[in-house]
C-alpha cells in the first residue's frame, strides 16, 4: 500500500472526467484506505490504473472478488454511473429459449456485416484478480482451466496454445486476425494486468476458429464465439453451449447483486458482449454517430478493438450495458440496434 498516497495525490490534482475521479472522494478515501482483503487486496490496487491514467474512463478495477465488498463505498457508485442503473441489482442468468431465439442472420445479403462476435468473462471463485495473483497462481489457474477445456467435444473441442513458448509471428498473425490479445492496453498494464507476462496467458481454440478461450487477459477466463458474417444466432448458441460445458467443471465467483465478477466494473454482470464488425461509412460520418450509439445503447470501437480506431468505415458495435440486465436481453438490445444501424446505414 505503499503508493496510496502518492497515487492520491495524483488523482487529486488531475481534472480527469474518470469515474474514479468523480467518485473517489475525500470521504471515500478515508473510509477505505486502510482497508484491507484477506488476500491482501488494498485501495491503491483499485485505484492505481485511473490514478495513473487521467484520460481513463472509468479508471477503477477491484483487487479481488472480495474487493467488491471491501471496497463497496468507491465501486458500488462507479458500478451504478457506468450501467446506469438506480440500484444494485442483477437478474438471475438467463440465456433465452435457445430453440426460439427469434432472431437469426442480422445481414443475409452478406454485404455490411464482416463477422460476428460474442463474448463472457468468468473468474475463478477462489483466486484473486491480477494485482493479488503472484506467478505459481497465474499458472495454476491456467492449468485448472486448460484441463476443463481438454474435455470439451465436438463442435468446442480444441487445443489450448499457451504464449510462452509460441513465436512472435504466431502471435502477431492471431492478434491480427482478431483471435489474440497482446500485451499493449497502458490501462490494465497499469493495474497489474501484465504482470509475471507471458507467465499463465494462453489461448484455446477448435479447429476453424469459431470457438477460442483466453486464459488471464484481463479476466481469468473469456469465451469467445466468432464466425464471418452476421449469423448472431449460431455465434450466440455456440458461445452459450460452451459456457455450460465449462460450468459443469469450473466454479466461477457471482454475486446476487452485481452477476458474474470480472476485473474491471464496466463488466460485471451479464459480462456479454456481442458485437459485429460492420461497414457503416455513412453513419459512422454522421455528425450524431455519437448519438445514435447511446440512443440503441451501444458502442462503437475500431477495428481491433477497444482503444483502436475504424479502418475503411468498419467498425466494430457492440451492446454497451451488461449489467442490470439478462444474457438473452443484452443480445437482444444489441441485435435491435444493429438493425436500426443498418436500415440507417441503407437509407442514408
Ligand atoms: P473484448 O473486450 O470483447 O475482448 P476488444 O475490444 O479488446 O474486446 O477486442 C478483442 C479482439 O476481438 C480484437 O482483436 C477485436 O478486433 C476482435 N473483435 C471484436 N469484435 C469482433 C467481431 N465482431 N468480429 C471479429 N473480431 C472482433
Ligand atoms: N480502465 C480503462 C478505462 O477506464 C478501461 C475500462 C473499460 N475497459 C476494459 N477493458 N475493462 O478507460
């Protein structure tokens, strides 16, 4: 905890538009910043990356999962603000009528959506989030999920590629085909997001790539459904059809109120984000691009992901709210907006 009152100090002479800033007041530090998890987790692992980072937008990630308790008096206000919601609370996991999904190709003429993508963090119940990791946890974790993935059949199953040990050009050649994270994001390296790196990193995938898993990214586990084109309905069967597998195995940390917890706050919850990579030049130039986002609930981020930007008018829109939430209705706002999106996109 040494740094608290550096990193403080810091926040305090910034005018940051983070949430952190905005939250993080002299009452909150001086209730929390003595306080301490059983794992050790401490205020300044919590606040260290927006302290650090004023440009953040929400600059806050919680030390553990027991962080969310300790340290309520500073995540529980960000955690609302960010999902926008009046109280905490979370309905019960709810994937829809996987028989019925009412939905099925966002883009059947195959001329705007490139491809489409859904994804969930989960996080091992008993271990902490990467500020309270140290290095033999990174690679037990990684050895508890790889095993729970070797036993995925048919369509999920796969092989798990650890990062140490594979070539850069691997590396870079996955990352740019949009299957790998890298090391490059100041804002999680600053929470201890790459610490002990390459050390317990990996990713899984089946044969044609529809199905990946990444192994301590920013949460311990990400599954991720993908394909070309705008088939949401397959990509979200599959990802769901994964997610059980994995529950049968794994036991992952939830909480009533707030879902599934992950590292950073802006995803807890559903932890779902669906998005499509879709060519929208005319929209994307229009002044209120901005607007139209927020009205559908969604966001827009380049290419290669968060932080990047568009490259030829594609972009990739994805449903911002994951919390407050049901799986299935996150889906459904996303696939709402995309739509509108589109007809927009055609009639401009
Ligand atoms: P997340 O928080 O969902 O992991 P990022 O913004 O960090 O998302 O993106 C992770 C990777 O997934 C990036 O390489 C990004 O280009 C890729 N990606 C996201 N959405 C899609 C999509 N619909 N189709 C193909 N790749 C995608
Ligand atoms: N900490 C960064 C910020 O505050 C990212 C927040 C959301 N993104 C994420 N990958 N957790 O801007």
């Amino acid at each position: 905890m040494a740094d608290l009152p550096e990193l403080w100090n810091k926040l305090s002479s910034t005018d940051s538009q983070s949430l952190l800033k905005k939250h993080c007041t002299q009452e909150v530090y001086d209730k929390l910043k003595d306080k301490k998890t059983s794992n050790g987790g401490t205020l300044a692992d919590c606040i260290r990356s927006g302290s650090q980072n004023p440009e953040s937008g929400v600059g806050v990630y919680a030390s553990c999962p027991e962080g969310y308790t300790v340290f309520a008096d500073l995540l529980n206000p960000v955690i609302l603000d960010y999902h926008k919601i009046s109280e905490l609370k979370h309905p019960e996991c709810d994937f829809g009528d996987m028989a019925n999904l009412g939905f099925g190709d966002l883009d059947p003429s195959g001329e705007m959506i490139v491809s489409t993508r859904v994804r969930v963090g989960r996080s091992h119940a008993k271990y902490g989030f990467p500020p309270t990791l140290n290095k033999e946890q990174r690679v037990e974790m990684q050895n508890i999920t790889k095993a729970a993935l070797e036993g995925l059949t048919g369509e999920l199953k796969g092989t798990y590629y650890p990062l140490e040990g594979m070539t850069k050009e691997t590396q870079k050649q996955l990352t740019d085909d949009h299957f790998l994270f890298n090391d490059s994001d100041r804002f999680l390296k600053a929470a201890g997001g790459y610490d002990d790196w390459p050390a317990g990193r990996g990713i899984f995938f089946n044969d044609n790539k529809t199905f990946l898993v990444w192994v301590n990214e920013e949460d311990h586990i990400r599954i991720i459904s993908m394909q070309k084109g705008g088939d949401l309905s397959a990509v979200y069967k599959r990802l769901v059809a994964g997610i059980k597998e994995l529950e049968k195995k794994l036991e992952f940390a939830r909480l009533p109120q707030l879902g599934y917890l992950t590292f950073c706050p802006s995803n807890l919850g559903t932890t779902l984000r669906a998005s499509v990579h879709i060519k929208i030049p005319k929209v994307a130039a229009m002044p209120e691009f901005k607007e139209i986002c927020d009205k559908h609930n969604l966001q827009a981020r380049g290419i290669h992901g968060e932080h990047t930007e568009s490259v030829g008018g594609v972009y990739d829109i994805s449903n911002k709210r994951r919390m407050g939430l049901s799986e299935i209705e996150a889906i459904q706002e996303m696939r709402r907006g995309v739509e509108e999106i589109i007809k927009l996109e055609k009639s401009a």
